[in-house]
C-alpha cells in the first residue's frame, strides 16, 4: 500500500509499487477492452517546473499603495451609477477579495437608494446594472425595479431603448432570475431578442461578442478565467483609471506566481505516485485538473483547497476512465465493493492497473482527510470523504450496468443517477471542508442543509459534461448521455434533444440562485465557492470536451493563466 507522508509516497514505496504494475494475468489479456482513444498529454512537466516568477518586498509595497489609491476611488465616487460601474469594474479585474469591505458598504448604500431622475435610457441600464451586482452579491433586491418599464401584460414598452450596451446589461440581469419571477423572464425574452436582431446586422467583432454572451452569460462564467481579457478591455475604454489598471495587472502577476507554486508541487506529487505508465487507458491531465481546481477557489490563501481539489479532480478522471472504458462489469463490481469496505483485501483478484488506482485512491483520501484535520482541527472528516467516493464510484456502476444490458433509462432515470456519477458532490465536500474555518458539528451538519445546492450544481456538471462529450460517446457507443436519453425518450433529433437539456440547464441556474440569494451568513463561503463549481464546467466543457480533448480552447487558458504573465507599463 502506499502510505505518503506530507502528500509524497517514498523512492522505495514508488518503486515497490511500480513493479506490482507488471501485467501478470492471463485472464485480463482475455477480456475485451475498449478504446477512448484519449490523446497523450501535451504539456511538459519539467518546463513548468522551471517556471521562475520573483517578487520583491518593494512589489508588495507598491500594490499596497495602489490599493489605497483605488479605495480613495469608493470615497470620491459619488454618483450611483459611477459607483455601480466600479464596483462592476473591480469584480471583472479580479479584484473584488481585495475590496470585499468597500464593496459591500458601497452596495448596502445603494440598495436603500430609491431611484434618481436619470434619463429613461440610463435609467433602464443603471437599473440592470444595480440588480444585477446586487443579486451577485447576494441583496435579495426585488424583480419588481423593473416594473415601470413593462405595460400590463408583462412586456416592455414599445418606448423601451434598444442600445446595445442596455439591452447587454438587461440579458446579463436576467440570469439571476429566481423561480417564478416573470417579469425576469420577460427581461430575458427581450433583451435575447433584440440581441440576436443586432448580431444579424453588426460587423464580426460585434457580433463576435454578443454571440459569445448569448452562449454563456457573466453570471454562468468564472471571472477569473477572464480576467486577462478584461485587462486588456479596460485599457482600452475612455476614462480609465490608471491605478486601477496598473493594479489589476500587478494583482494578476502575483497570483499567478502563487498559482505556479501550487502547480509545481501538484506535479511533482501525480510524477512521484508513479502510476501514469501502468493507467495507459486514461486521461493524464494533471494540469488541466489543477486549472479546475483554481477556478474554484484562485485566491492565494486557499492553496490547501486548490492542492485536494486539484487531486480529486485527477482520480474523478482516472476512476471515470475505469468505469467507463477498461473494467468488465465483474471487475468494477469488486472495485466498487473494495471502495464500499475501504479495503485493500477486496482488491486481490483484479486486474493490477486497477489495484494501483484503488491503493492510489486510498492513501490520497487518507492523507488529504489527516491534512483537513491538521489545518482545520476538530474531527476527522474521513467518514464523509469515503461515503462521497463510495456513492460516486456506485452511480459509475449503474451506468457501466446499463451499458453491458444495452438499457437506456428515461431522462429522469438517468439524471437521478448521473447527478452522482458527474462527482459533484466529491468535489463540493472538499470545498466545503477547504473554507470552513474549522471541523465542528454545524460544519457537518451543514452537509445536510446544503444538500440542494450541491445537487443543483452537480447537475450543472452533469448536463454540461453530456453537452460537450456526447458527440465522442456516441461515436464510441459508451453508456447513455442525457441527449441520448432524451432522444430515445422523446423520438427527437440530436439538435433538439441538445436544446432541451440547454433548457434544463438554464433552469437549475434559477434553483441555483435560489439557494444563493438572499445572502446568509452560514452560507456565503461555501455557496460562492461551490457554484463556482458549476462554473467550471461551463469552462471545461463550452467547446466539446476539454478533458479528453486537450483543444486550443484550454491550451490558451492555460498559457494565459498558468505561464504568461502580464506586461507590465
């Protein structure tokens, strides 16, 4: 067994281990395995590794001073809207956790203002704009700001300006809609509408942008994947702020720093388990699992969130590819039972590529529940950690059934399970475990209260996940996807079948706002870090898959966020 100290398994216990990898079974040859096909692994490790990013004492000081620059900004800004727009501004540059205080003094001012005699035209974009950072920050601020733009039968009056840069900030709004709010629904409808009339007639950088926030919305993006274009954006807008920007840059280069840091050590600990030779069938993606693990929580002081949310990433990779493409449904009934017992003793009489994965599993769940313990205090949290692996390898197990039975479930059969089997609920107790302040009894007990919101956000994982992989499965003849199910179910095209799971999305976005907004106090952390979650995946899978598919998509980000840092002026 492998039993690393300080996340790191000796020479000697790699070396053991490597060699229990030889393939030593006749019976294993025999069985039929099926291909994924995954590409190897682009990215060179000891490259990385020598990434050298240096900040001195006098850097630090010199951001110091230009957030004392940009907090003078919250105090000479008195007019609602420009105060809206900077604090808009902050959040897209990154920086918000730097001016958490200001922001939230700024917002509480603004959420008891009523509403000034500005112009209709920059009356409905302030409007937007105010419910919009109001919701994101979790003001429970009412639909009803709206009304007196709709007549009485909910639509917007034909007065109603259509400027671009409104009706943008009106489709924004709309996605923070809660269940049952029509005149949001409304907001969405008119503002889509008017934005696809403008894409039909703007020149291809225009249209180019508005396609991209029809596609995927603010609120559904992950700010920090962003925030190098927002950088380069806000450089080139009228009226800028120097010490904002100069900020932004200098933030973003020493994040990135801490960032590299953190990804050297997650190399250094996936090449010293030693088990990628022996795992051929599946995907090496460390770096991307670290990616996703950094659209999480990217802040510097989560690296312990960042560093076990970055390895349970890779072992939902690599269990996924067990399941999905090399076990025989006799094999993976011993794994999951093996998983069940938390036992090597039930792993003896499988294939050995399968024995590295649950002994790697294991120690990584061991060592990662000890460290939760020793950073956090309180109870060991390793109960909690084996019964989310055990429910996710077993949901594995009912899809790789329906494969070897050729069943196809029902769509609600099949969400059901898949909402487990996409790991969101793995990830969202490491995350949850990762910001709290300490393991008490309310903290596990929390588990519980928050069981919706992890659902809801899985389900996100789940649905994106069948959006951008199910064309490959369907090639490889791999288990049902959701379109799958909805295809058969409904006697429906693919197109069609994609469009109603985009409408099942869209909807778990409003269940999803539901459990966040109105803002509590219990909640705040662990909701924005979770749906963060959900946000990753919008990521990872917006343009196909980009797990099985290291795509130009996820090499730029990577560069963009990993590698390069900005230029300085």
């Amino acid at each position: 067994m492998l039993t690393c100290t300080n996340g790191m398994p000796s020479d000697q216990q790699v070396l053991q281990f490597q060699m229990k990898a030889k393939i030593n079974s006749s019976k294993d040859e025999s069985i039929q395995r099926r291909l994924a096909n995954y590409k190897p692994n682009i990215w060179k490790y000891d490259y990385i590794e020598s990434l050298t990013s240096e900040y001195t004492a006098d850097t630090y000081k010199h951001a110091e001073k230009l957030k004392e620059d940009v907090r003078f900004m919250f105090v000479e800004t008195m007019e609602p809207l420009a105060k809206l727009e900077l604090v808009d501004s902050i959040g897209k540059l990154g920086l918000a956790t730097l001016f958490e205080e200001e922001i939230e003094e700024a917002l509480d001012i603004i959420m008891c203002l009523e509403d000034n005699n500005l112009t209709i035209e920059e009356d409905l974009y302030a409007t937007a704009l105010r419910f919009r950072l109001l919701r994101q920050y979790g003001y429970n601020v009412s639909q009803d700001i709206f009304i007196r733009f709709v007549d009485d039968t909910g639509n917007f009056m034909p007065s109603t300006n259509t400027n671009v840069k409104v009706m943008l900030e009106l489709f924004e709004a709309s996605h923070l809609a809660l269940e049952g709010e029509k005149i949001m629904d409304s907001v969405k409808m008119f503002s889509t509408e008017n934005l696809k009339t403008v894409i039909s007639n703007s020149d291809v950088s225009l249209a180019k942008q508005l396609s991209t926030a029809l596609e995927l919305p603010l609120h559904w993006r992950l700010e920090w994947y962003n925030v190098t274009r927002y950088i380069h954006e806000y450089g080139k807008v009228g009226n800028i702020n120097s010490s904002l920007l100069k900020l932004a840059k200098l933030h973003f280069n020493m994040v990135q720093a801490t960032h590299q840091k953190d990804l050297k050590e997650i190399i250094r600990w996936w090449r010293n388990l030693g088990i990628t030779g022996n795992l051929s069938f599946s995907r090496d993606r460390i770096i991307e699992s670290y990616l996703f693990a950094m659209g999480v929580n990217f802040e510097p002081q989560y690296k312990h969130v960042r560093n076990w949310l970055a390895k349970v990433c890779k072992f939902i990779i690599t269990i996924d590819d067990v399941y999905d493409v090399y076990g025989s449904l006799q094999e993976l009934e011993l794994f999951t039972k093996a998983i069940d017992r938390w036992d090597s003793k039930e792993i003896q009489q499988l294939p050995e590529c399968m024995k590295i994965c649950f002994q790697a599993l294991y120690d990584t769940a061991n060592e990662i529940a000890f460290e939760i313990q020793k950073v956090k205090g309180g109870k060991s949290v390793l109960p909690q950690l084996r019964k989310a692996w055990e429910d996710f390898c077993k949901a594995l197990l009912v899809e790789a059934k329906w494969y070897n039975q050729g069943y196809t479930p029902s769509l609600q059969e099949y969400l059901d399970n898949g909402w487990i089997s996409s790991g969101g609920s793995v990830l969202s107790i490491h995350v949850l475990f990762g910001v709290a302040h300490e393991i008490t009894d309310g903290i596990l007990d929390f588990l519980k209260n928050g069981e919706d919101l992890v659902y809801h956000i899985s389900m996100i994982i789940r649905l994106t996940n069948d959006q951008g992989t199910s064309a490959a499965e369907l090639e490889r003849g791999d288990a049902p996807s959701s379109i799958l199910c909805y295809m058969q179910e409904a006697n429906v095209s693919e197109e069609v079948a994609r469009e109603h799971i985009r409408s099942i999305i869209t909807r778990t976005w409003k269940s999803i706002n539901d459990q966040c907004i109105p803002k509590s106090p219990s909640l705040v952390p662990f909701s924005k870090y979770i749906t963060n979650i959900a946000r990753v995946s919008h990521f990872i899978y917006q343009n196909g898959d980009g797990y099985g598919v290291q795509d130009r998509e996820t090499r730029d980000q990577v560069m963009s966020l990993l590698i390069e840092p900005l230029a300085l002026d």
